[in-house]
C-alpha cells in the first residue's frame, strides 16, 4: 500500500460516466412514458439489426454492431428476460442463432424513429456548445491512434518497490 489513497483524489472519469448513466436514463424514461417497459437503450441497436439483418448468431450480430462477443452475450442475456429475442442453437454446437420474438419486433418501429430522434438530438446539442461531443471524441480517438491510451498509461506509470 502507498501513502496516499489515489481514489480520494476527483476521478476525472466520472463526470463522463455520470452524463452518459443521465442520457440514458433520459432516453429510458421515453420508453416508460410510451408504455414500453423492460427495455433498455442498449437493446435499441442489437433490435434493429436483426430486424433488417433476421437472425444472427451472437458472433456475427457483435460483428455487425462492433461490439464484443461478451458484450453482445450479455446484452442478449438481458433482452431474451425481457421476451424480445429468442436464442436458439445454431448450425453447430458452440452457436446461439439470435431472433426477434413478437414483442422485439412490434418495437423496432418506434426504436427505428427513437434512435433517429436521438441522433437528432446529439446533432443539436453539437451546435449548443463549444465543442462539438463528435469532435472531441473523434479528436480523442485520433490522438490515441498517435499514441494509445496503454502507452500513455505506462509513460507516466511508476510502479511500487517490490
């Protein structure tokens, strides 16, 4: 143990966690106020891909969304409770095929226009502030491409005496 407890100092993270939980939440409240309970803004993206794409293995929908395989496995965990896929197994023994069940696909509609709504929303929020959210995350990410967050990390890491 060191001296000092590094966590008594601000995290400089969570004020970014904190508005991403809030925007959610926001986005969460939509759903309630529209009688569409159980789902979550995460389900949005993974319902609209199988309802253009039909169904997909867990492997190929975190593909298709970018995601990771672990990510999407839990993220189908979550909307299969919820009666909005299926899982069934694929065409061999380590695969899950991943469908919409009736009620996943009765909401894609109003999902399709909720994420175009919040896509909206982000485009005017961009023009509210000084620093457009899209920029700095693309310029966030093309400094990490420069030099990457682990290597950042390990310049200013200064490990404990053994």
């Amino acid at each position: 143990m060191t001296s000092s407890d590094p966590t008594a100092l601000p995290d400089p993270w969570h004020s970014l966690h904190e508005l991403l939980a809030a925007m959610d939440a926001e986005i969460e409240q939509v759903y309630v106020e529209r009688g569409i309970e159980g789902v979550r803004p995460r389900f949005a993206y993974p319902l609209i891909r199988l309802a253009h794409t039909g169904p997909l293995t867990i492997r190929d929908l975190a593909k298709s969304l970018d995601r990771s395989h672990s990510a999407i496995s839990q993220t189908v965990a979550a909307m299969r409770k919820e009666g909005l896929v299926t899982s069934e197994p694929g065409p061999d023994a380590r695969t899950r095929r991943i469908d919409l069940t009736e009620r996943g696909r009765s909401l894609v509609p109003f999902l399709e226009a909720e994420w175009r709504a919040t896509h909206e929303t982000v485009a005017e929020l961009d023009t509210e502030i000084p620093y457009a959210m899209t920029t700095v995350v693309e310029e966030v990410r093309r400094a990490l491409g420069h030099r990457s967050m682990r290597q950042r990390i390990l310049d200013h890491l200064v490990e404990p005496p053994r």
